[in-house]
C-alpha cells in the first residue's frame, strides 16, 4: 500500500473516449522507488477515479485539485495483480471557466 499526496490539473476535452486531459504532480510518496506518474495517467481514461469536481466542468474548463491518494494491489484466484486507487481527500484550489464564444 502506498499513500501520499499529488497536485492534479484537470482540464475537460470535447471527447468520447477520452473525456478529460489530467496532469498529475506528485508531491509526496511513500515509497521513493515507484513512479506515480505513469497510474496518474491512466486517470483520464476513466479507469482511475477522479475528484468529484471535475465531473461537473464543462468542455474547456480547467480544475486544479489537492489531493491525497491511496494505491493498493489486489491478486486474484488466479495470481493476477491489479491496481486500485483511492483518493482519500480532496479540495478544489483554483477553478478557471473557459470562455464562451
């Protein structure tokens, strides 16, 4: 298990498959010898969970959002690993509204 904290930019896409852009900034880890970034990555694809705010952006909109994360693995029956994801806490730092044309 490894917890922290991490600094997610999320920015609403005009996408189907790929409805949101996350960058993610990690500030603090538990464990020094695993990189984040590459899970943080897989959030857009809406196989991570995301904060609650950035469901209700509109396309164009950007959030940056304070968060602390907890990852855990998982084996299955069958001794396959997999990953999950939970933020533990959230607070919104900075919304910015896309201009309407």
């Amino acid at each position: 298990m490894i917890k922290g904290k991490a600094l997610l930019v999320i920015e609403k896409l005009d996408s189907k498959y790929a409805p949101f852009d996350v960058k993610a900034y990690v500030q603090s880890c538990s464990s020094p010898e695993y990189d984040m970034r590459e899970d943080f990555s897989l959030m857009e694809t809406d196989t991570l969970p995301l904060p609650k705010a950035a469901y209700k952006l509109n396309v164009g909109d950007r959030l940056w959002v304070s968060v602390v994360y907890q990852l855990k693995w998982y084996t299955d029956y069958w001794g396959e690993t997999d990953a999950k994801m939970y933020l533990l806490k959230e607070r919104v730092l900075k919304r910015r509204i896309a201009r309407r044309k």
